[in-house]
C-alpha cells in the first residue's frame, strides 16, 4: 500500500510538473513574436556615372495642406521635410570636339554640358508628419500624407530652382573643377558651357 502511494504520488508529481512545464512552454509560445523577412532582389539597370557633383543644397520646408469642405471638417496636414537637391555636370557628355587648344597649346577649352539637377531627395528620418486633423476616415489620413510627401519633393525641387542651384553648380565648376584641369595638364584651361 505504501509503495502503491508512493507511486502515486510520484506520478501527481511528475503529471503536474509536465502540467507546469506545459504551461509556461504556451506563455511563451504565445509571447514570442517572430519576424520573418523574405527578399528578392533584382537588379533592373547597371548605369555608368559620370556625373560631377559640384553643389548641394540642404532644405527644411514647412508644408500645410488643407482640404476645405462646406459641411465636414476641413482636413489638415502640417508636415516639415528636411531633404537635399544636387547640381551637377554629366562629364560623359564631354567629347573630343569639346576640347580645343589655343595660343600654341598653353590655353585648353573645354565646353562642357550646362549643370542640371542629378536629384532631389527627401530624408525620411529626419521629415516628420506633426500633424493631422480633421481626418475621418483613415483611408483619408494616408492618402493626406502620400500627398504631402510628393508636394515636399515638388517643393524641394522648385525652391533649388528658384535660388539658382543650376548657377551655383556653374560657379563651383570654376572654382573646383577649373584648378583640378590645369593641375592635371599643366595649362590655363578656360571652362565653357554649351547654350
């Protein structure tokens, strides 16, 4: 009988320790959380540089967009994008024809192409959505700050633009670009720009 007892016991004991186990085991099972990323990358085009970087402009722009409506709330975003536009020439655009000697061979010419903006990029870390109202669906609120991101991109480019990014590009060629020419070949280089 006491032996029957103590294997009994000894069962409850093992039973309710796997129970305890089991327990726990499921807590965690159902707390953990695992994140799976999968990805296919694909390279779509290999494209040469040649591209002369020769002035960026760092941007804050505050934005606010409404939508007026006659009976509902208007609905609102207020939206600060921090971004960059880039100036730059496209060197691959240089052929011999663009190069002619002078004066004996002391002077080079080089006509090269007229800058353009390479990009204009929004930095998604430090532009912030401060704020939406008015918003009744949710639906509503994503379209809103979609849009506004694509305004800010608009707006980057369009104030470079308008503070002349292209014509600072033009003067840094011949403060950068001009000394590194007559450095390499030993002679007075006039730069040009095609029209």
């Amino acid at each position: 009988m006491r032996r029957r007892l103590s294997l009994t016991l000894l069962f409850v004991l093992v039973i309710t320790g796997f129970l305890i186990f089991l327990f726990f085991y499921m807590k965690h099972q159902f707390s953990t959380v695992r994140t799976e990323v999968k990805e296919d990358v694909m390279v779509e085009k290999i494209t040469a540089m040649g591209k002369l970087e020769l002035v960026k402009y760092s941007m804050k722009d505050v934005l606010e967009k409404k939508q007026i409506h006659t009976l509902l709330p208007d609905e609102r975003v207020l939206f600060v994008a921090v971004g960059e536009v880039t100036a730059c020439i496209d060197l691959t655009k240089v052929t011999k024809q663009s190069i002619t000697r002078s004066n004996g061979d002391s002077v080079v010419t080089v006509t090269l192409p007229q800058p353009e903006i390479c990009y204009a990029k929004l930095d998604h870390q430090r532009s912030k959505v401060y704020d939406v109202s008015g918003v009744i669906l949710p639906s509503t609120t994503k379209t809103m700050v979609e849009d506004i991101y694509k305004l800010a991109e608009k707006r980057l480019l369009d104030n470079a633009r308008q503070q002349n990014i292209t014509g600072m590009a033009r003067q840094n060629a011949q403060i950068i670009f001009k000394p590194l020419l007559e450095g390499i070949s030993g002679k007075t280089v006039v730069l040009k720009f095609k029209k």
